[in-house]
C-alpha cells in the first residue's frame, strides 16, 4: 500500500511538472521545438477575424441535400486552407447554410470573394469557332458535377502550342444558344500553381491533368489542330487559344489578372462548389477587441481561483491547502490538453474552464465535509480519510458523469447549428469535468495520504477546533 501511494505521488509531480512546463507562455525552454509547435490557439473572439454565413442557392433542377451540403463544407475547408488561415472553423448549419470563422484574416473582402465564388472550370470544344472572352456559354458540364476547380485556361505544354491571352469582359454571349462540349474540367485536374507566360514576364496559373484526361486531351488537341478552343470560368469564356501542337498532360492559365492568379490556383486545388452560395451575414472582428476581452477573462480566472483558494485555506485548514495545490495541478494539466489536442479557446470556452474549476473544488468540499463526519464518529485521521473519500466519490461520480452527459448533448447540438460559442463551451467543461474527477479523487487523496504519514495525527491540527470532541457513537476499530 505504502509503495503504490509513493509512486503514485512520483507520477503526480512529474505530470505536474510536464503539465506546467507545456502551459507556460513564450518559447523559452523548450526542447526541441515542442512547445513553439503546441500554441495557444485563439478563437475569432479572442484574435480577431472574419465571420461569415453563407447561404446555399441551389440552381435550377439542383437538389440540395446533406452530402451536397457536406461536399460544398468540404470545399469550402479546402479553399480556407490555401489561404493559411489558422484555426479556421467551417461547419454546417441545418439543411443550408455553412458558417465559417477565419481568425486573424486581415483581407476580409479577398477571403469572401474567394470562398462565393463557384468555380467551375470547363474546357470547351467551341465547335470550330472563336468564342470572344466573356462569352456566356452552355455546356453538357453542370456545377454539380464539376468537384475541383476553376480558372481560365490556355495550353502551353507542347512546344508548338501558342496560348492566346486575352482580358475578360462582360458576358455577351447567348445562353440559350448552342450547347457545346466540354473536353475536360477541373475535377481532371492533378495540381495548379503560379507561374510565368511565355515572355517570361506576366503571372500565369499552370496545371497539370490526371488519369484518362491527358490522353483524352491529347487525342482532342491532336485532331483540332489550328482550331480554337475555349476555356470557361462559371460558363464564361475566359481565353480561346489556338491549338497548334498535342497538349497532354500540362498547360497554363492565362488571361488573368495579375492580382487574381494566386486566388484562382487556391480555387483549382480546392474544387469547384456544388452549389452556389450567397453570403447572408458577415461579421468582422478586431484585434483590439479581442485582445481586451482575453485581458479580462485572464483577470476574472485568476480573481476566481484567488478567491477559491483562500476560502478553502481559511474553512478547510490543512485538506483546504492541499485542495489549492490539487487546483493547481488541475490548471496546469488542463491547459496543457487544451494545447495539445488542440483546443481553440473562445470567451464561452474559457468560461467553460472557469465553471470546471468550480466543479473541481466543489468535489473536495463533498471529500473533506465526509472526512469531518468521520473523525465525529470517533475513527483516526487515517481511517477518516479512507471512509471520507469511499462515501464521498458515488456523489462526485454521479453529478459529474450528468454533467458530461449534458456537455455532449451541448456539443453535438452546437455542431448542428453551427454555434462555436456552443462547441467551444461544451468541449473546454467536459474535459474540465473529466480532469477535476482525477485530480478530487487520485491527486488530493494522494497528497493526503501521504500527508498522513509524516505529519501529527491530531485532527485539530487539520481542521481546526471544530472536531475535538468525537461524537460518542460507537465505531467500529479500524
């Protein structure tokens, strides 16, 4: 017994000092880079950024159903992510909308552009034709099946190939004129980048084709040769180069602003939408804002914890230190979890670790009251302890596992609708709930046991007058 509770007190301090050294701010001891990879990650409302709800507008003949839904999240995620935004948060709400958090954007229009923005690319065979930029075309392609991206397309692969570039304009087209073929689209794409023209001097996307495209492609090229062929962008016609040499598996992207390429290959790597949205509600947060609201929820934790401590210290004696230091260690471990899974704190989540600390001393306060019941039926410190915690931990079991019922039911609802402040809360008290459970029941009983068994075994000198006299109920030896 004695060996398992030391090594348990050698487990406890070393996770105390692992906990600490990872929760500590700035990047001074760190080893190997380890701390500088684990952050702090801050939601929007703490840093700052862009929140925006788009609303899906299926097309005609559309329907919109949850995977069509999913898909365009997905998309949606993978366009966020060209953009090196950190700890962005794109999720679903309802059957329709998609919400989406981009913490410390500081181009607020580009990012909205870029994530509205349908981009199907098509190429098109203009049956023998030039088709003038901005022509507005129909094809036998739909956005729906389009699943990479979009851009405007010139081939340069192939020596012989000559793209022409040209500036897009208003559609002037006929849609519901000819309807004609697409060749390839961009979910035949393999990979987009930045790069240069012919001159060597403008900006260009450049793309490479995947599977059966690029011998699909070539085969077209081969037997089209002198013919135009036109690249269409949401079924407008971007350029219309002429072939004159096999294309196979590369090419390059011109007629576009110099300031859009790096947007457009974002849009090709991500995919195209399934479904057009329209932005219904966008909200911009500053720095400055977020920055005050951290400020004074650090203050309000630490008031929080300072005033806990000290009423546990003057009410509970001896366990109530042990309690304090019991808190501490839950803290530290806590917020090195919420680095390392990792967790972005928001206001509601930090309110949620603040509750958990409450919950975690309340657990003590079962454990000591049970103890103090204990010594006034006569038994030792010793037995008091064990008696105290054995009654006490059905009732911390109980009221904490309701309370991690109710986060996850907060959670998966929070989800649903789309309400991070919901997510954010539910996620930060559950793991709170589940540490305070460890710390109440394996670290304080630890620490007193071994308490116990190196200090005076006077009760008084743990609680304090009110348990010198024992009741004379008749107890059992222990």
């Amino acid at each position: 017994m004695r060996n398992r509770i030391w090594l348990t007190l050698a487990f406890i301090v070393v996770l105390a000092i692992v906990s600490t050294w990872i929760s500590l701010p700035g990047s001074d001891f760190d080893i190997g880079g380890f701390r500088a990879a684990h952050p702090v990650h801050r939601g929007l409302d703490l840093q700052g950024g862009l929140q925006v709800v788009l609303q899906a507008r299926p097309v005609a003949g559309q329907t919109l159903d949850r995977d069509t839904l999913e898909g365009t999240r997905q998309t949606l995620e993978r366009r966020v992510n060209g953009l090196g935004v950190s700890e962005p948060l794109i999720q679903t709400r309802g059957d329709d909308q998609v919400i989406i958090e981009l913490p410390g954007v500081n181009d607020p229009q580009q990012a909205i552009a870029i994530l509205q923005q349908t981009a199907l690319l098509e190429i098109v065979d203009p049956l023998g034709q030039y088709l003038p930029p901005g022509t507005e075309v129909n094809t036998t392609l739909g956005p729906a099946e389009d699943a990479v991206g979009a851009e405007a397309v010139a081939p340069d692969a192939t020596p012989g190939a000559t793209p022409v570039s040209a500036t897009p304009v208003a559609g002037t087209g006929t849609p519901d004129g000819p309807v004609y073929e697409t060749i390839i689209s961009g979910a035949d794409l393999k990979n987009a980048y930045v790069t240069t023209g012919n001159t060597g001097m403008n900006r260009v996307v450049g793309f490479e084709l995947q599977g059966d495209a690029s011998s699909k492609f070539f085969q077209y090229t081969s037997s089209h040769l002198g013919q135009p062929m036109s690249i269409v962008i949401d079924k407008h016609v971007v350029s219309s180069p002429t072939i004159n040499g096999a294309i196979s598996t590369q090419g390059i992207i011109e007629g576009v602003p110099p300031t859009e390429v790096e947007d457009l290959v974002i849009q090709l790597k991500a995919g195209a939408l399934a479904v057009p949205l329209d932005v219904i509600q966008s909200r911009t947060v500053g720095p400055t804002l977020g920055q005050d609201s951290l400020h004074k929820s650090i203050l309000a934790g630490v008031i929080g914890l300072s005033v806990v401590a000290l009423f546990m210290i003057l009410y509970y004696r001896v366990p109530g230190l042990i309690s304090v230091i019991a808190l501490l260690i839950y803290t530290a471990v806590v917020f090195a979890i919420f680095k390392l899974l990792p967790v972005t704190l928001t206001l509601a989540g930090i309110a949620g670790f603040i509750l958990s600390i409450g919950m975690a001393v309340d657990a003590n306060v079962l454990i000591f009251a049970r103890i103090k019941e204990e010594l006034h039926l006569g038994r030792s410190l010793a037995a008091a302890v064990e008696y105290g915690f054995a009654h006490a931990w059905p009732s911390i079991r109980d009221s904490n596992i309701t309370t991690m019922i109710t986060t996850f039911i907060l959670y998966l609802f929070g989800n649903y609708t789309g309400t991070s402040i919901i997510t954010g809360f539910a996620l930060t008290l559950f793991i709170g709930v589940v540490i305070s459970m460890f710390t109440a029941i394996t670290v304080t009983r630890t620490l007193l046991r071994v308490l116990v068994a190196i200090a005076p075994v006077d009760p008084r000198l743990w609680f304090g007058p009110s348990v010198a006299e024992p009741s004379t109920v008749a107890v059992a030896a222990d």
